[in-house]
C-alpha cells in the first residue's frame, strides 16, 4: 500500500526531467506526509541527475531543499501537527545510535546516512526527493520553518543555507571579525547575508565585479574582482576565515595567502579535480585548511531559526515545472541570481 503522488524525474543519466508520477509509503507511525510547496534546484541535483558522482539510481526525482505544510502524521508524532510549516534537507534517516548520531551530527552517521534522493533507505527502497507534490519523511529529519520566512525563499536554506551557516558558525563568524566569501552563486550569497547577520564583516571575492551591487545589497562591504591579480596583493594577511563557495580550481597558496595568522580557510565549493596548496601556505601563520558538510538536524533547525529571526531568506527565481531543464542550463551557466525554486502545484494534480 502506498500513495501515488505527481514528480519530475530525470528517467536516465543526463536525459531530461520529465512529469511522472511516483509512489510514496504509508505513515509509519514516526512518519510525516508532508505536502511540498516548494522545491529549490542545488547544483548537485544537476551533477546527480547526469550521472557525474558515479554510480546513481535512476528514474531520479531530485530535490533536498523541500518547503511545504504537514498533511498527516503518524500515530506516535508528536512533535508535528497537521498545518505546520515544515523543511527537509539532505538526509531523511540515519542509525540514530552512533556517536554522531547521538551528537546530532548525522552527516557523519557511521552507517551513512539516508541521502533524501538518490539513496536507498534502511529498508531498501529508493528515496524520491522533493521535486514532487508530497513526501514521506521520518518526523526525526524535518525541521520547522518558522512564521517569519516564506516557504518559497525557506526552501534553498535547507542546503544552501546549512552548507554555509555550519562552517560560518564553526569557525566563529561574528563581530570584530572579517569573513570572506568565495563565489557569490547560489551559496555564496547565503554566506554573505548569514555571515553580515552573524555580524562579521563580509568581504566578496568573485571572478569579476559583474555582481558586486548585489553583493553589496545583500550585506557585503568590500567586493574584490580575483581575475585582477593586484587584489591578492592588497588583501594579503587580511582575513580571519575564508568561505571558499567555489565548484572550481582556485589558487589555493593565492588564497591562504589572505589569511592572517591563525586564519583558517573552509570548502564547501566541490571541484572535480583536486586541489594542491604548498605546506608552507598553512605553517608560515599556523593557518587551517578545512571542509564542512551541510550540517545535523538541531543545527538546521538552529539556522531556521537565525534566518527567521534576522529576516532572512534566499534570493530566488521562481519556475514552473516546465521551465526545469531550462533551469539546469542556466545553473550550469552561472546564470541564476541567486536560486530557481520550483512550484511544485505546477507539477501535476
Ligand atoms: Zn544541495
Ligand atoms: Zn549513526
């Protein structure tokens, strides 16, 4: 028994999305159904959907950033009522007894955690994401979005927002200290606006100043073009942590070399290739060289709550159900300001 719910799913590696429909499982008694509104596009749904991280289950509906209202709930729910404002990010299960489990890391659960789509769950069915009308979610992976935010521009917190509130919250963004942001795409400009609201003094380094009034707008003071080679000279020694948001290769020693002394530099950018850097960059100034992961879910409920609380939501273009392949090419281009989320009503009734 199962509901049979509208999607769009890319039926094999790199073909076009197209409307399907899917079926979702009955409530489990810790179960949530959740009637999505909105379904934000993350660059790695693109990179999944054409087979570029290896070995992926298709037909594939992607999606992990999912805002919608609860439509039912499970006999032993608690926590969710029917009508509630409700996200869902990137995992929807995990041991739950490991150590990170336990530390509310489940990111890092030993057993690996259950990926929202693209997974297989711990009974071994495919998981479906959120480019669909409704879900199934275990109550313990959905969060609340608070009153404050839209469920349209609350939807690309759940991945865009995490990935960049944890390292920021991490490695200590706040007042007296200068943060920059590599990259100003879908989520740099979430590191921009979390890390001014953080009160950290936020400075962009993007490849040219073609966006720089946005960034500005969206609470950076200082925006530096990296294609002009002088802004590594007058930026050196300058920041206390560099977010690098950047899918690319970058000069790596160029960067560390923008750090002050006890600096740290994070990646949550993920180039296909590897990076070099000379041990040097990171012993002359004790410097740290790091990466994060999206985040556990009382973080994620943490940054919903910040977001909410400092006004905060991404920065979107709306889209139909029709307009997604079309919206592929544009994040493949760089060319979104800052983030498509989906309608899901478009998606079929
Ligand atoms: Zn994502
Ligand atoms: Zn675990």
């Amino acid at each position: 028994m199962s509901t049979t719910t509208h999607a769009i799913a890319a039926p094999g590696p790199g073909a076009p999305l197209e409307r399907t429909t899917i079926e979702r499982r009955d409530l489990r008694p810790d179960d949530v159904l959740i009637d999505i509104a909105y379904a934000g596009i993350c660059h790695s749904d693109i990179h999944q959907a054409r087979g570029e991280w290896g070995e992926a289950i298709f037909p594939m509906v992607p999606g992990h950033e999912i805002a919608g209202t609860v439509a039912a709930v499970g006999s032993a729910v608690t926590e969710y009522q029917v009508g509630d404002r409700v996200g869902v990010g990137c995992m929807v299960d995990s041991c739950g007894e490991c150590e990170y489990c336990r530390a509310g890391t489940e990111q890092f659960c030993v057993k690996g955690n259950v990926q929202t789509y693209n997974g297989v769950g711990f009974d071994g069915e495919p998981t479906y994401g959120g480019y669909s009308r409704q879900v199934v979610v275990k109550d313990a992976f959905v969060c609340r979005i608070p009153d404050g935010i839209g469920l349209d521009v609350a939807a690309p917190l759940l991945c865009a927002g995490i990935t960049t509130y944890s390292p920021l919250r991490q490695w200590g963004a706040g007042p007296g200290k200068k943060v920059a942001v590599v990259g100003l795409g879908g989520l740099g400009h979430m590191a921009v606006k979390i890390a001014a609201a953080m009160g950290a003094e936020v400075t962009v380094l993007s490849q040219s100043l073609k966006k720089q009034e946005d960034g500005k707008r969206l609470g950076a003071t200082e925006y530096y073009a990296t294609a002009d080679e002088s802004t590594f000279d007058v930026l050196r020694g300058r920041f206390d942590l560099i977010l690098n948001t950047v899918s690319a290769q970058i000069p790596v020693d160029a960067y560390l070399g923008l750090l002050r002394t006890g600096g740290a530099m994070v990646n949550v950018g993920a180039p296909g290739e590897p990076l070099s850097y000379n041990a040097f960059s990171l012993i002359a100034g004790n410097k740290a060289l790091a990466g994060s992961m999206i985040g556990g879910l009382p973080e994620t409920q943490e940054m919903l709550d910040f977001c909410a609380e400092h006004g905060i939501g991404a920065e979107i273009e709306t889209i139909s159900a029709d307009d997604v392949n079309e919206a592929y090419e544009r994040v493949s281009a760089s060319d979104v300001r800052y983030r498509f989320v989906i309608d899901t009503a478009t998606i079929g009734a």
